[in-house]
C-alpha cells in the first residue's frame, strides 16, 4: 500500500494593532479623525498570534 495525499487546512488567529497621530481639539474627534483615515496611512502596524496553529480539517485527495 502506498502514500495516500491529504489537504490539511489549519487555522491560527492574529490581532494587528495601528497607531496613527492626528491633531484635533478632544479624543471623541480624534476617534473619527482616526477612523476616517484610509487604514493604508496608519504606522507602526504590529502582528502577533493570540493562540497556535490548530487543525481544522484533513481530507484525502483523490484523483478521479
């Protein structure tokens, strides 16, 4: 018997975390200031996992 093929998928979640300076008169204003900024001008972008790479599912792949 021979080595059978499988499609393993796996899954792991990431938290990113931006930073972004503004000028603005009070933090409510900053918020929206903020969050109306295309995400792509943000800085100091910075991934980390919040767990480890867990198993979702195995298949075997088959050729027809």
């Amino acid at each position: 018997m021979g080595l059978k093929t499988f499609k393993v998928t796996a899954s792991q979640t990431q938290y990113i975390t931006y930073e972004v300076e503004v000028k603005s008169t009070s933090y409510e204003k900053a918020s929206r200031i903020a969050l109306a900024r295309d995400i792509n001008k943000w800085d100091d972008e910075r991934t980390w996992n919040a767990d480890e790479l867990s198993i979702d599912k195995v298949e075997e792949v088959t050729k027809d």
